[in-house]
C-alpha cells in the first residue's frame, strides 16, 4: 500500500515533498499550522464558553439565594 493510498483511505491531506529540493514543504508546515491554529481557537471559544455559562450560572444561583432570602423575611 502507498502513503498516497493510505492517506486517501484514512481522510488525511498528503503531501510529497522533497527536503532537497524544498518542493511542497512550506505547503506541508503551512497546512499543518492552519490545523493547529484551527484547534486552538476551537477550544480556546469552548473554553470562553463554559465560562460564561458556568458564571450565569452561578449568578443565577445567587439571584435566586438572595430572593428566597428576602421572600422568608
């Protein structure tokens, strides 16, 4: 089985590059960090998101502490 093969059977990109010549490896690395760039910011949003959510939350939690609070008063 080639490399090509494989890769077109897994999903992957696949890339012949030559370290000699130089031929497709600033593709190559620059596919490879889009990718990456991609994943980062993916779960960086992930992360802001959870967050957010997690801090309503717990506002929400301490609005409704707050007003049971003053309904037993």
């Amino acid at each position: 089985m080639t490399a090509r093969k494989f890769s077109r059977e897994q999903g992957l990109d696949f890339y012949e590059t030559s370290a000699k010549s130089g031929h497709n490896v600033e593709t190559a690395f620059l596919e490879a960090v889009v990718v990456i760039v991609v994943v980062v910011v993916v779960v960086v949003v992930v992360v802001v998101v959870v967050v957010v959510v997690v801090v309503v939350v717990v506002v929400v939690v301490v609005f409704l502490q707050l007003l049971l609070l003053l309904l037993l008063m």
